[in-house]
C-alpha cells in the first residue's frame, strides 16, 4: 500500500525530530540542578520541585515556581532556562508551540546573564553549561519549526560545549547524558558503515555513557528516563517497553512517558496494547482544558498509521472517521490539516480497492 509506506517514512523523520527534540530538554532540567549543587546559587530543591510537577502532568505548577524563581534571583542564568525548558516540556506533549516568542526571549535571558557572569570569570563551568544548554534547546525548537540544518547546527553546539565540560572535568558525571545521546544519535546514522576503517557502531558504550550520568549525577531527575527511552525506542524496544512500563507505573500522570510506552508497543506492532495506551492518552486529552482536540486528534493518527502497518483496514478507516470528525473544530483543523487531508485520502484509497 503506497500511502502506508510514505506516511511511515515521514513518522521515521519525524520521529527523529522528536528524538533530537527530547534528549535536548532533559538535559536542561538535569544539569541545572547539578549547577544548583555545586555552586549554591539556589536550593537544589526548586529543580526537583519543577521536575515532580512536570511528572504530576501540571505545567502551570512548574512554571510558577520558575517564575517566583526568577523574581527571587534576577541574576540567575538557570531561572530563564528552567522557565524555557518547561515551555518546551509543554509544547511536546500539546504539540503546541504558540509561545515561541516568550521561549526565544527566555533563552536570550539565559545566554545575557551567563554572558555576565563569563565577562568576570571566563572559566566559570556553569556559566558556560547555561550557554550550551541555551544552544541546544534553540536547535530543538528550531526542527520543529522545519528549520533542520540550523536545528542540527545549533544542537551540534551545544553537545560539543558538553564535550568540553568533560575535558576539563571528567568526573562531571551529568554531563555524560547529553554527550553521550548527541554521540549515540549520530552513530546511528553512521552504524550502516561501521565496516569502513574509523567508523564504529558506539551505540551501546552510548547507552552506557547515559546510564553513567543516571547513576552517578550530583542531581538526576526521573524525567531523565526520556533520553534513555528514545534510545531503546530506536535501538532494542523491547527493552524500551520494559523500561517504559515500569516509568509509567512511578509516573502515570505524565504524558511524556505515556506517549513513549505507545511508541514501544507501535514499534513492537503490539496492536492491542498500543490501542489501550493510546486511547487512554485520547481520553486523558478529552479532559484537559488546555488541548482542543489535537492532543485527540494525534492519538487516533498513531493508531491509524499503525492498522496500516499491520493490515486492519477497518480499523484504518475507523480512526481516520475519528480524525476527520475532530477536524471539523476550526482550531483543530488549523493545526492538523496535513493529518486530516492524509486520513481523507487514506479512506478515499481504501473505497477505491
């Protein structure tokens, strides 16, 4: 079936986007709660507070404690970018990205004031780890925008100031998740040519680098578990839905990782079971006054793609009748044309057999 396999070409890339996207964020929420225990700029306490109300689903939450973060420590690089990270938390999971503005504006806040604190103390290691981390979420917001050479740029950046910050520390646990995803995705572009001379499959040492910093971090949040997620999802997804399941059992209200758990069992063909996930999600979206349906709307698209994947026509046909039926909201047709033009001509293909 044609149109199944460009739509599952497309999810591949986007998948990527989304891969890039996500070991991106986390990153900051990990190593802000390291520069908070090390230097004593703020209670190490504010980072686990954002991260418990990210895992509890309530961005609103985690975004007045940044807020009254910033306003108690104006000079405070990790206060812009804690507020940043949960924008990018919340864009993710609402597939939403209306706030673009105050994110950009967040992360220029972020890169001025580690500017000051470098201008006076040029080796400062946390104030350079605020830069980088500005970079690499700039590039994540930037693939989503479809702008993916500057994405691509801009996260390459921001992993290599990484790199720097384990030259000149090793022992800087924290700063093993971000080298080693940034290094693990790019293996797994180079993985087909591991047979040539210099080029080595180093997927699992990755794998391992990330666990390092899981163990041996000064700071490491369980929203941590993302990189290592989509790590697993693109490496050995059995293990991914192993370790999925059991996060989602510790953290049942947050979406990030309920959206993971039916990535695994979609890419396990687990059709029941992605059903279940899936619908759930559905239904947990229905009662979120922050989605208008397109949170809905994403998850019968998935289950969609996936009939087509494992031949259930009606299926198919039942869940692009979902999607277009959404679709009649204006604000949802205005986000999700492209998913409801391709869930028509999915139907349209079906009664032309």
């Amino acid at each position: 079936m044609k149109l199944g396999v460009n739509i599952n070409r497309n999810l591949r890339g986007l998948s990527a986007v989304i891969f890039l996207k996500l070991y991106l964020l986390i990153i900051v929420f990990l190593y802000c709660g390291t520069a908070f225990a090390n230097d004593m700029l703020v209670p190490a306490e504010v980072c686990q507070r954002i991260s418990q109300a990210v895992l509890s689903g309530s961005y609103k939450d985690a975004e007045e404690i940044a807020d009254r973060f910033i306003r108690e420590y104006p000079r405070e690089p990790a206060g812009p970018l804690f507020k940043a990270s949960i924008l990018q938390y919340e864009s993710i999971d609402y597939e939403d990205y209306s706030r673009d503005d105050e994110f950009y504006k967040l992360l220029d806040d972020t890169e001025r004031l580690a500017r000051e604190i470098l201008a006076s103390d040029s080796g400062n290691l946390w104030a350079n780890y605020y830069l980088y981390a500005a970079s690499g979420l700039r590039g994540a917001r930037a693939t989503l925008s479809g702008r993916f050479l500057y994405g691509i740029i801009k996260g390459r950046s921001g992993a290599k100031g990484m790199f720097r910050i384990i030259d000149e520390n090793p022992a800087f646990c924290d700063a093993y998740l971000m080298a080693g995803s940034y290094r693990f995705w790019k293996s797994v572009k180079t993985a087909p040519f591991s047979w040539l001379p210099l080029i080595s499959d180093e997927r699992d040492k990755c794998i391992s680098e990330v666990k390092r910093a899981m163990s041996c971090g000064i700071l490491t949040v369980p929203l941590s578990n993302t990189v290592l997620l989509e790590m697993l999802l693109k490496y050995d997804p059995d293990r991914a839905v192993t370790l999925a399941e059991k996060i989602v059992a510790l953290y049942p209200s947050c979406r990030l990782f309920v959206w993971q758990l039916g990535e695994a069992y979609k890419r396990k063909a687990r059709f029941e079971d992605a059903v279940r996930v899936f619908s759930k999600i559905a239904e947990s979206m229905r009662k979120d006054e922050a989605d208008d349906g397109s949170g809905e709307l994403r998850c019968w698209w998935k289950l969609a793609v996936l009939s087509i994947s494992v031949g259930k026509k009606e299926e198919c046909i039942y869940y692009c009748k979902k999607i277009i039926s959404l679709g009649e909201r204006e604000s949802v047709f205005r986000r999700q044309h492209e998913r409801i033009d391709k869930a028509r001509r999915m139907i349209e293909e079906f009664e032309s057999e």
